[in-house]
C-alpha cells in the first residue's frame, strides 16, 4: 500500500545513542544500527519509498529522557532532541513530522516543553518512555500520580495525542527478572511495564477528569486486549483502589489508540481488532528497532484486513488522529 502514515519510528541523538546499544542486535549490527537510528537523510527516506511509508512521525529512541535523573540535564537533551527532529522535519516537511520528547521530572517542565513543540514547533503530540527517573536513578514517577494532572491539562487543552512508548524497568525494582535480562526488555518485560502504566492511567480517574484525552500504544497493546474482558470480569467482584467512574474496559476503548508496530501477527492483530472500535487502530513499523520492510510486507498483505480496512488503518485513522492537512 502506497500512502502509510507511520508513528513509532525512532531516531537518536549523540545523546541518547548509547541507551540503545544494548538492544540494536547481536555483536557486529551496532554500526549499522548507529547508522540507520542517526540517520534523517536517503537511506531513511529510501526505506520509506520502498515500503510504501510516505509520512513518518518521528520520535527520539528509549527511554531516552525518562532515564535522565536530573531535571536539568533532562530539559536540555529533550530540546536538543526535538531541535534535531524539527528540523529534519523543516528538510523533509512533506515526509516527517515530530513528536516531542518530554522531561516528566514535574508536570510544569513537561507542559512547558510540550507547549512549545506544539505551538512554535508543529509537532503533532508527543512521545514519553514510561515511567521519569527524578533525583536518584531509583526514584521513578508514573502519570497518574495527582502531581501530573497539570500536565494532562496541558495536553487536554493542545488536543495532541500522548504516546505511551516502552522502558525496561529498573533493576531495584524489578528482582522477578534476576538472571534473566532478556525476558526484561523488548521480548516481555517492555509490553508488562507499559501495560500496568497504561492501566494506572484508566484506574486513576485520569479519563473522568479529562475525557478528550488520546492515549497511544505500539505493539498491539501491549497485551491488553487480550486481557481486557478478564480485567473488567474481575473487578466486577472487586474494585480495591479503583478510582475510575466506569469499567476500565470504558476508558481502554474511548481513548486508546493502538499501532501495529513491532507486532506483525495475524493472531494478535485480530485479537486487537476484535477488541477495539477500527477509528483506533494504525499501522507504525518500529524504525530501526524492525525493519520497514517486514512491517509493510506484513501489513500491505495480511489478509486479516480488507483493502478498505488496509486504508484506514494505514492512513486516514492517522490523518484524523493528528489532524494532518493531507487527504
Ligand atoms: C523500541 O524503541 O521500540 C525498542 C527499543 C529496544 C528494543 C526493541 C524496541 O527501544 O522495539
Ligand atoms: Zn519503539
């Protein structure tokens, strides 16, 4: 399908390059990979015209600026990000769009930062690796703690969507893993992080006290749909703690849009698609984590989806979703 609209798709700056390099592939891909997640230039945009991508928003790579604990030096490496992503943009302005790194260290810094990429910068919404690291590298900070609802304000009032993107859990808190690093991170240990973050989100009353709120997940979910029937099951029995007005089924459906990327199954896709409405579902590769070509090989010829279906999903859902001036 010519047209894709793709949202998850990474870059690095010098930075946060290291950060990734645990996850770029076995020994010898590291080179290639600090090539490809560096690079905003032909071999990006040739990959896109080979897939079929015509639009990527891009996304400075995890966890990026929730790893940095200091709130400072967070501020100034999200600016340097975003500067570096608005201006391949301002190159490239019919191929990219952005969406903003945020220090999350306090909801005024975030606001503050996220103002200015929408309003002096055009970015589309933003893009937030879980949870924020503050001070001490073991103290970390989730959003739907009372202290960010100024922040959700912020984002209620621009209209942009939120991107919840993965991170690996810190090792202090995270013992159930000991000796296992890899069940830690992408394979496992990234769709269990973002998941729980995402149901604190709709069990904290986030969704009553601003019900424009648009939320994004990659990877299908995280696995949530495949457990959402069981969750609002089980608490039909038992709230303990709930603070949401409705069924968390509710605010999952309502608010949450869901991307294909890095997740190119066709069990799990119908799964997704049997759970929520089709104005929610849409396609994102996972640049350069994955390969476009495996994402849109997947997703131009899956036959779990019409052709119509293909279009939405591809594209006019994103168009909607971003208020993109595209047809
Ligand atoms: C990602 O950003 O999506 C990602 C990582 C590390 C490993 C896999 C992956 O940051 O998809
Ligand atoms: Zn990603």
């Amino acid at each position: 399908m010519q047209g894709k609209i793709a949202f998850e798709e990474h870059v690095a700056i010098g930075e946060t390059l290291a950060q990734t390099r645990a996850f770029a592939g076995d020994s010898g891909q590291w080179d290639d990979f600090t090539r490809r997640i560096l690079d905003l230039g032909n071999e990006r945009l040739e990959a896109m015209d080979r897939t079929g991508i015509e639009l990527a928003i891009l996304s400075l790579n995890a966890p990026g600026v929730q790893r940095i604990p200091d709130a400072d030096e967070a501020m100034d490496v999200a600016k340097k990000g975003n500067d570096r992503l608005a201006e391949a943009v301002a190159l490239h302005p019919d191929r990219y769009a952005a969406l903003a790194a945020l220090p999350m260290h306090d909801a005024d810094a975030a606001s503050l930062e996220l103002t200015r990429c929408v309003r002096e910068l055009g970015f589309k919404g933003c893009m937030v690796n879980g949870f924020q690291q503050v001070g001490d590298a073991d103290d970390v900070r989730y959003y739907d703690l009372p202290e960010f609802r100024a922040f959700w304000a912020t984002v209620a009032e621009l209209d942009v969507p939120f991107y919840l993107h993965p991170r690996m859990q810190v090792p202090s808190r995270a013992p159930i893993y000991d000796g296992h690093p890899w069940l830690m991170s992408s394979p496992w240990g990234f769709a269990v992080e973002t998941s729980i973050h995402a149901l604190r989100l709709c069990g904290s009353g986030l969704f009553d006290d601003y019900p424009g709120l648009r939320i994004c997940l990659g990877h299908l979910g995280e696995n949530i749909p495949f457990g959402l029937w069981r969750i609002d099951a089980r608490m039909a029995f038992s709230r303990r703690g709930y603070r949401g007005k409705r069924p968390l089924g509710d605010y999952f459906r309502e608010h949450f849009h869901l991307t294909t990327s890095g997740n190119f199954d066709d069990s799990a896709f119908r799964c997704t698609l049997d759970t929520i409405d089709h104005d929610k579902i849409h396609f994102s590769a996972d640049y350069p984590f994955e390969r476009m070509q495996d994402a849109a090989d997947w997703y131009d010829s899956t036959d779990v989806i019409t052709d119509e279906q293909r279009r939405r999903f591809g594209r006019s859902n994103a168009i909607r979703l971003f208020k993109l001036d595209l047809e």
